[in-house]
C-alpha cells in the first residue's frame, strides 16, 4: 500500500495560535486526501476531503475558516489549525485512497495540544 | 450522509474464546467495510476487508460477513490471545466515479481478552 506521512507527530502550542500540519504520500500521487479528527477515547470523523489544485470539501459543522486546507501538489496537503483553542486538542490523522475500491492509507497521526 | 452503529462499546472474553462485533450502515450505496484495530496513539490498522459484491471473507482466525439486504456487517476474531486486545472500528464508503469518499467510522469497540 501507500506510505503516508505527517508532521509534525506532536504539537503543543499556546491559544491563540495558528498551527499547521503536513500530510505527504511518498510513494502515490495522490489527487485526494482526508483529514479526520479523533478526540480522547472516541472515535475518528472524518473532517474534510482535500482535492489537489481545488477547494476542499468539508464536512458539515466543520469550520472552513478555522482549518484551513491546502493541497498544492500531488504528495503534499497541509491543515492548518486556526486560533486554535484548548477544545481543538485532538489527534489528526490524514489518509489517501488507493485501489479500484476506497482502501485508505493513514498516516501516523499528529497530537494537537493546545494550552 | 452515511451512518454506521457498532456494538458492543466494550466485549470482554476469555482467551481462546471467540469474539464478534456488530455493525449496521445506513446508505446502501456503500460498497466498502473496512475494519481497523487501534492502539493508544497510533494510526488505525486495517486488519481485513469486504466489498460489497462478497459476502464473506476470511484471513486465518480473522473472518468478516456482510448482509447487504440487511445493511450489516460483522467481525468474527476466533481462538482470541491476548494481543488481540484493543479497540476495533468498523468504517464504510462508497467510490462512484466521482472519485473516493472519506470513510465514515463506528464508534468502535474495546476488546478485552482474559487471561
């Protein structure tokens, strides 16, 4: 399958800030990416789709001005957490799909915490 | 949007014992369920997999059935061991030649193996 990564693995920064993550697939040419949200002892929910050289799409009660989603090239989408606050501290973990059907590659996961 | 219950939140069973876990999906446009074990911290693991043209697969003590009729799936773990402990999600989506979704997840289950 295809190899996902992200960074950073571990943020912690003070309300307020902006904080942004990287998702890179090193061996796919990825036209579309996902970026899911899992809160302590939850379950993943699925955030936004990131397209390549287009608007993500995002999912409803997802703020677009609070994370905001870039997917300049084929191998690299970024979210960046805005103003983040301590409610955003969360786990992102971003994917991409792969195959005839919709297997999905995550990468390692990033742990937001916000002070 | 797509919505999948999984039960039970918590199943505990002795060691060697066999474990099931239940799920139920609502869009019957669906074709993929994918089921994913996660440790604290890390990336889902995608352990096995069905589409929605077979109704049953297997992968040594690992075995996954589908009821497309009744929308629901479910996750057979036999001759359990200890390192089966952790918790489990089932997800489902769709690719139509749109493109991939992102996949909506269960609210996952946490299986304990007894010694």
């Amino acid at each position: 399958g295809a190899v996902v990564s992200q960074h950073p693995s571990r943020v912690i920064c003070k309300s307020g800030t902006s904080v942004k993550i990287e998702c890179r697939s090193l061996d796919f040419q990825a036209t579309t990416m996902f970026w899911y949200r899992q809160f302590p002892k939850q379950s993943l929910m699925l955030m936004a789709t990131s397209n390549e050289g287009s608007k993500a799409t995002y999912e409803q009660g997802v703020e677009k001005d609070k994370f905001l989603i870039n997917h300049a090239s084929l191998t690299l989408s970024t979210l960046t957490v805005t103003s983040a606050h301590p409610e955003d501290s969360s786990f992102y973990i971003c994917s991409i799909a792969g195959g005839s059907y919709n297997e999905q590659f995550f990468g390692p996961g990033t742990r937001l915490t916000v002070l | 949007g797509e919505n999948v219950e999984q039960h039970p939140s918590t199943l505990s069973v002795q060691e060697g014992d066999s474990a099931v876990i239940k799920c139920t999906y609502s869009d019957s446009a669906s074709n993929y369920f994918p089921w994913y074990k996660q440790e604290l911290g890390k990336r889902p693991q995608l352990i096995i997999d069905i589409r929605s043209n077979v109704g049953e697969k297997k992968d040594q003590r690992i075995a996954v059935t589908l009821n497309k009729t009744a929308k629901h799936f479910s996750l057979h773990i036999t001759e359990t061991q200890p390192e089966d402990s952790a918790v489990y999600f089932c997800a489902a989506s769709k690719r139509t030649g749109g493109g991939a979704d992102g996949l909506t997840f269960g609210k996952g289950t946490h299986l304990i193996i007894q010694p």
